[in-house]
C-alpha cells in the first residue's frame, strides 16, 4: 500500500495519457463530428480581390459520375484565363460554364438543358444565386438533389464554408416555394456540409 502511495504521480500520469489516447481515437473514429465544428464556422468571401490571388485562384465547376448506380460530384477547375478578377465575376463564370457546356470524361448533370444564370451576387452575407425557371424541369427526387448540389458547390469553390442563397425565377426554394414534384426545401442560407448532411 505504502508502495502505491509513492507512486501516485506515476498513477495520474498513466491515467492522463490513457485518456488523452482513448480521446485521440475516439475523435479520429467520428470524422462527421468533426465536419459539424467546421461548418459552424462562419466565413465570407471579400467583395474584391487583388490581381495576384485573382490569378492564383482556381474555381471549380462540379459536375456528376455515375458508378454503380450511385452519383458522385467531381470537381473540375477553370483555366485562369477564363475568369475576371473579383469573386463576382469568377463566381458568374464558373455558374453560367456549369449551366452551358457539356460535361466530358464521363461525366453528367442533372441540370435540365436551358436552365440560365439570372444574377449572381457576392454579399457580406454571401453568395445569392438566382436561377432561371427551366431549373425546376423534370426529375425526380435525386435529380433535384444532385442539380442543387451541383450549384452549391459551384458558388462555394472559392471559400468551401460559403454560405449560399439559392432563387429560382426571383423566388427562394424553401418551404413556400419547393423545387419539384418531390417538395426539396432548402434551409437558406445553405453550405456545403449542411447541404451534405441533409440530403448526400
């Protein structure tokens, strides 16, 4: 007994490593745990940036591969000579080449065909996207799904925790106005992981 009493601080500090081993693991096991306490972050995107970064900057258009019957989104960037030089006019690119060319390497959208970009807008608050009515054409449940994802992701590949406003023809998708037969709501505004944890 005297023994153990010696060696009580040996005691407390096996104890204290097992804890913070355990707490390790137990973190590294729970990655969705993780993606919440990031999402919760709030950021915006600056309204303007310098020439250097603007060439620096890679935004992505997302597009969609189907393998065995289930749908992944693939990122692919844009040259930097095809964009302007603030967030806005990058954004606006990436958006209207989503919207307008034909996806290679097979690849896919779920976007219907027509479908343009109205306005999009970088806010304090974020980015506002207003889509034409032909986005709400056809489709069922995981078409409606995936189109959407197509353009959250889109509006955040220059800030991935970018709060995103969706409109369709002026008018936000939410409870009043759901996309499709379906009834897909958003919580505006929406990101990326709350997007993903909803719906993908």
């Amino acid at each position: 007994m005297k023994r153990l009493l010696r060696n009580k601080p040996a005691i407390k500090l096996s104890l204290l490593f097992t804890t913070v081993v355990a707490l390790s693991i137990w973190v590294r096991s729970n990655p969705i745990f993780i993606q919440h306490e990031k999402s919760s972050v709030p950021v915006t995107i600056s309204t303007t940036i310098s020439n250097n970064l603007a060439q620096q900057i890679q935004p992505q258009v997302y597009w969609l591969k189907s393998n065995q019957n289930k749908l992944t989104l693939v990122a692919k960037s844009l040259p930097s000579s095809t964009f302007g030089s603030t967030p806005q006019q990058v954004l606006t690119t990436a958006l209207q080449k989503l919207l307008s060319a034909q996806p290679r390497d097979d690849l896919t959208s779920t976007i219907p065909k027509g479908t343009k970009l109205l306005s999009l807008q970088v806010r304090a608050d974020g980015v506002h996207v207003n889509l034409s009515p032909e986005f709400r054409a056809g489709g069922g449940s995981t078409s409606m799904i995936y189109r959407v994802a197509q353009v959250i992701y889109t509006a955040s590949s220059l800030d991935s925790n970018a709060k995103v406003f969706i409109s369709v023809g002026g008018q936000s998708i939410d409870d009043r106005h759901p996309l499709g037969g379906e009834g897909l709501i958003l919580q505006q505004p929406t990101t990326r992981y709350r997007f993903a944890a909803d719906f993908l």
